[in-house]
C-alpha cells in the first residue's frame, strides 16, 4: 500500500518511530494525511506519549497546539481527528524531540 502521507510527515513518523512514541508507522503514514481521519483516541495517546503527560488535555497545553478545543473535543475515544492536522502534529512533536 502507498502511503498518503506527504514526504515531511512520513520523516516526522520515522522519526517518532525511533523515539519510541509509536510502534509502528503504517497506520500514521496512512492516516496522518489529507482528506483522512485519525482515530481520536489514538491521536490523543500520541499526545499523552509524547509528553509525558496523564490527559490529553494536559498533553494538548504542553504541545501548544492551536484550537486547543478542537483537539479536546476530538482527540477522545470516539471521536475523530483531520488526517492533515495530525500531520501537523506530528511534525511539531518530531521537532520537539
């Protein structure tokens, strides 16, 4: 399967790879795209991983993500994420690493 996953984002997912903050690439590379969506539980456990913090909205404060309410109402079990904004987030946890 090709990936959906612009060229940046796919070195940002290799690079939280090797951080430790996710097991396995295929799914982010699939989903982290646009017109895709995320599991919003699983983008909520990227953050938490990613942070070191217990909640996502702790996490989401730490990572000073824009629309802070988006990502709470979303990143939740349930819910769903824009596959590009969690590209984005991607990419500013691989720079903060």
């Amino acid at each position: 399967m090709e990936s959906a996953t612009d060229a940046v984002t796919a070195k940002a997912i290799n690079a939280i790879k090797a951080a430790g903050i996710i097991s396995s690439p295929d799914y982010w590379l699939e989903n982290a795209a646009p017109c895709k969506q995320v599991n919003g539980e699983y983008a909520g456990v990227l953050m938490q991983k990613a942070t070191g913090k217990a909640t996502t909205a702790e996490a989401i404060a730490v990572l000073q993500l824009s629309d802070p309410d988006y990502w709470v109402q979303n990143a939740v079990p349930g819910g769903t994420v824009d596959g590009k904004l969690v590209g984005y987030l991607i990419q500013k946890i691989a720079r903060i690493l």
